[in-house]
C-alpha cells in the first residue's frame, strides 16, 4: 500500500507541467560542451582552499580571496570587476597555533580550536578547569569572586550514540516530491528574533563578567561528536572591543571526560597556547563584483553568486567556496562561448556572510532598496540581523531594472531543483527551464520558501532571490563549520553539473523578453503593528 502511494505521489505531483517558456537548447548544448570537457571549478576551488585557505570577513587571507577572485573573473574576460566596499565591518582575525594539553590528572593531548575574535594567550597558560552553568543573569551572582585564573567547562556531557543513519544522502525521489508539497505557514504573531536577541544580550553580560573576574579562558562543547570539531565566532569585532578571555570549542569524547573528572571531584588541570591575531587596519568590508555587459537591455541586472568568507576551523570548501567557485565557473562558461547576453549579468561573491548576511544585505541596501534607520538606542547595541525590521521599504531607482539573483551555498552537491520563494509565477519557466537536465537529476521546483543564504535580503524588499536544492551529501553531518570542511570533502562531478545548471539559468534569464515576475511586495506583519502602538500607547 506504501509503494502504491508513493507512485500515486509521483504520478500527480512530480510530472512536469508543460510550460510556453522558450528555452534554447542550442546554447544549453554550447553550456554543456564548455562545462562537461573544459571545467576549470576544481582549479578555482583548490586554489581558493588550499593556496589561500580560510577567510574570515576582513582577515588578509579573505582580502587576497577578495583581489584573486576579482584578477581572475577579469582574465576570463568579464568586464567592470571590482572590489566594491560595502560598509564598516570592524576587524579581522586569523589564529596560527592552539594546543591544548591535560596536565593533571594524566597528561595528554585534546582536540580543540578557538573561536573567532578570541585573543591568544601570550604564550602557554596552565590554570584548573571547573564546570559553570550560567543560563540566566541571575546565575552571574553565585560565581562572583571563584573564577580567577579558571579554566570554565561551560556546558554538560553530552551522551555519545552510535549513529546507524548514514552520513552521506542524497535525495531520493520521495525526497524531491516531500520538497513539491507546500506546507501552510504557522501564524507568527511574535518577533522571531526575540528569543536569539535574550541570547545574545546573555552573552555580552556573560563575557563582561568573565573579563570582570579574570577568567583565563572559556572551552565548549563541539555540537558534533566522532571527534567533529564545529565551531564559529564570537561576536566581539568591533575595533578596540576587549573580546574578553580566549573561548575554545573541544571535540566530544575530549570534553566529555573533563567534565566526569570535574564531577568526581579530581583536579583537572590544563595547559593552553593560543597564537591569535586581530587585524584592525581596515574595518571596511568588500564584496567582489564583475559583469557580462548586457546589450539591449544592458540596464537591467541578472546575479548570480556565493559568499566567498568562511570559517577558519578548515578551508571554506563546502561552505562556500563550492558555491564561489560554481558561480565563477558558470561566468567562466558564458564568457568562453562568446555569449552576448540582452541584460547585464553581475556575480558577486559576498563577504559577511557567517556574520548575518552582511555582505549581501548592504549590497541590496545600497542598490535596490533601503528601509528607515533604526534610531533606538537598545536595538543599535544589537548586531544588524538582530535589529528589528524597519517600514516602509523605500525602492531606488535601480530596483525596477532588477531581474533575479542566483545563489548556491549548501555545500558541494549537485543541483536538484530550485526554491521558488513562494513565487507561483516563475514555476513554469523554472520547469522548463529544467528540462534539459532531467538526464542529470535536476527536475524539481518547489514552491516552497528557504533561508539563511544571501538570496533572503533579495527577498525580503521584494525582488526575485532564489537558492537551488542540493543534494546534502555530508554537509550538515560532517562539514558544515567544521574542521573537516576542506577541499578533500569536495564532490567534483557534482559541481560541475551545478556549474552547468546556473550557468544555463542565468542565460535564460537575461535573454527573456520580460524581467522575472515578482511576489507582491512585502508589508509589515500585522504583530508588529501591534507591537508600535503598544509601544505608543505606553509612551
């Protein structure tokens, strides 16, 4: 009985609808040869990984990303690239050494890595590692006056399973079809980002007691086990900003057994030697810009693009200079079959991504569309993703010549459809757009809406951003922030059919008679309203 749904399901949900589009085959064939048998998508990532290597917003290693993707777009030919600067980040960061050692009871070496914007320690540090568990400002007050020259195991044990699902996946068919099915949203009638705003008001109150107290550095738990390092950055890269003491993240199995050893009431001391640096020569940002001009229409804009920073706990390959090196490649293609495009077509490769899509949202705020200024005060403590949402949105005089932006940032499988960001007007032309690479697995279109990528600040003024479903492979399993994200991880077949796909839809949209539909433009939720004349009524 379950076979015979799951075939009703593809019957009546996966069939492609006939769709008018216009789609040129014989530039889907040129596409196709110059990216089956000339690829150059694993140069550009092994260089971008492994010559250069991690790149945090604003470190040296994330500006030479910046100069070497910007020389080598325009050797492929593309014209107008710059280094276009997007707005005052703050410092960058970049770490060459962490060892950590148990000295006491036994002596050992652990796995460990610290956060970004964590200073170093000046040499080796030996201090007595104690659990603390603070998850509310009222805990502060208990460990007032204890945690000098404190080693701090910040959170429990976490118990190890055997994991008999496999890491690696790729989308089966009931997958793709659970994609095609709209799920009806839940009301919101709440500020999603309330509760992440607690968090971090937590932290920053939480780090000024650490400072306070001279703590002599803080260690987490990875969130991977099987001896996963996962760790990002703490949020203390405004310039002079003290960052407080040196936050490291410890594999599973390691920290697990610090904190049994701390609760049977053994000393346990470590030995750390952090070699850290901040960079605070520029705090202005930069995103890599390059075009196709257009002809006909040379003023109106097709993008496509990935965010070229990345963490420093591997080399950025998965996340994202996959996606970098996709949106390079599918420039690349265009560019080497001499294509003459009707509409400019711009790549821009974003920095600031893993800070809040920084990069990106500046990009379209100093482009397409601007919202008022926040004028609060507490809300201009608050990093810029966390601040409220702002009305009305005010469109420039470019937002009208705007057609779609691509992105790719979910690791390094191949493309199998595309999110439609609820847009029902471009489903056909996605689906045709599609159809000639059934043969390599690419034929869903959902309507569905996805997040956290750098086509979200297209989105939310109003203008067509779209992110492709990708195979997941291991990307959330295994490489996603992780120490293991390097070029090794990397699935080159894989890429350079995504490379194909972009490239052809790109093509397809700057060659379409119209610009692509648009959703109706977004408009302030009806609890924020509420929330501003609650807030009036109390003034």
């Amino acid at each position: 009985m379950k076979l015979f749904s799951c075939l009703l399901l593809s019957l009546f949900v996966c069939v492609p609808v006939l769709a008018e589009e216009p789609v040129d085959l014989d530039m889907v064939n040129k596409i196709r040869d110059e990216g089956f048998h000339r690829s150059k998508v694993m140069e550009t990532l092994q260089y971008l990984t492994e010559e250069i290597g991690p790149r945090i917003t604003n470190s040296p290693s994330q500006r030479v990303a910046n100069e070497w993707t910007r020389s080598q777009l325009e050797e492929w030919g593309l014209k107008n690239s710059d280094i276009e600067a997007w707005g005052e980040f703050g410092r960058g960061w970049s770490f060459d050494k962490c060892v950590v050692q148990l000295v006491t009871p036994d002596s050992i070496p652990l796995f460990a890595l610290p956060k970004a914007w964590t200073p170093g320690t000046d040499g080796p540090v030996r201090g007595e590692a104690i659990r603390v568990t603070i998850k509310k400002t009222e805990d502060i007050e208990k460990y007032k006056g204890k945690l000098k020259g404190k080693i701090l195991l910040i959170n429990d044990a976490r118990k190890v399973k055997i994991d008999n699902n496999p890491i690696f996946h790729r989308h089966s068919p009931d997958d793709l079809c659970g994609l095609e099915e709209f799920p009806i949203p839940r009301d919101r009638n709440s500020d999603p980002y309330a509760s992440y705003r607690k968090r971090v008001a937590l932290s920053k109150a939480v780090r000024e007691f650490y400072i306070e107290e001279g703590v002599l550095a803080v260690i987490e738990l990875s969130s991977r086990d099987a001896g996963v390092i996962r760790v990002t950055g703490q949020r203390s890269y405004a310039i002079g900003e003290d960052p407080g003491p040196p936050q490291l993240a410890m594999i599973t199995e390691h920290y697990n057994r610090l904190v049994r050893a701390v609760g049977d009431d053994q000393k346990v001391e470590l030995e750390i030697d952090v070699q850290a640096t901040f960079h605070e020569e520029n705090p202005v940002a930069h995103n890599t810009i390059a075009e196709i001009p257009g002809s006909s229409k040379r003023k109106e804009v097709v993008m496509l693009g990935g965010h070229l920073d990345s963490w420093h706990c591997g080399t950025g390959a998965t996340d994202n200079g996959a996606g970098v090196a996709v949106a390079m490649e599918a420039m690349r293609i265009l560019a080497a079959i001499d294509f003459k495009p009707k509409r400019t077509i711009r790549v821009a490769l974003w920095t600031g991504e893993e800070q809040g899509l920084l990069g990106s949202r500046n990009y379209v705020k100093n482009h397409f569309a601007t919202r008022p200024e926040v004028t609060d005060e507490k809300e201009l403590e608050l990093p810029g993703f966390l601040r409220k949402t702002t009305w009305p949105i005010m469109p420039s005089n470019d937002y009208e010549k705007f057609s779609a932006y691509y992105n790719l940032d979910n690791g390094s499988g191949k493309i199998r459809g595309i999110y439609c960001q609820e847009n029902s007007a471009v489903k056909p032309i996605f689906e045709a757009w599609l159809k000639p690479f059934e043969d390599l697995g690419a034929d869903t279109v959902s309507l569905r809406n996805t997040g956290s990528t750098d086509h979200v600040p297209f989105d939310r003024v109003g203008l067509p951003g779209f992110q492709f479903i990708q195979d997941p492979l291991e990307y959330f399993g295994r490489t996603h922030h992780s120490h293991l994200d390097v070029y090794d991880r990397l699935q080159r077949d894989d890429l350079i059919q995504a490379s194909i796909v972009m490239a052809s839809f790109v093509y397809h949209t700057a060659m379409r008679d119209d610009l692509m539909p648009r959703k109706p433009m977004p408009r302030e939720p009806e609890w924020s309203k509420e929330k501003k004349e609650e807030s009036a009524d109390e003034e």
